[in-house]
C-alpha cells in the first residue's frame, strides 16, 4: 500500500471516529448508570 492510500486510510478511519465516538460514550454511560443502578437496589 502506498503513503497515500495508507493516509486514505488513516482519514477515513478518523471520520468514522470522530462521528461515531460520541454515540459509543454516550452508549458506555448508559450502561455505567444501568450498573450503579443496579448496584444500588441490592
């Protein structure tokens, strides 16, 4: 793979990340509050 097809790469993978990062914390934060939740009622 040449320089520019690996920097290609490399940007489309950082669009994906930048657009899907907030979706997957706020998924992660959901399931922190699930848990404690749960916790909480034992």
């Amino acid at each position: 793979m040449s320089d520019e097809e690996q920097e290609a790469v490399q940007r489309d993978f950082t669009k994906i990340r930048d657009k899907y990062a907030p979706l997957i914390d706020d998924d992660l934060a959901h399931v922190e509050r699930e848990l404690e939740a749960r916790k909480q009622s034992r």
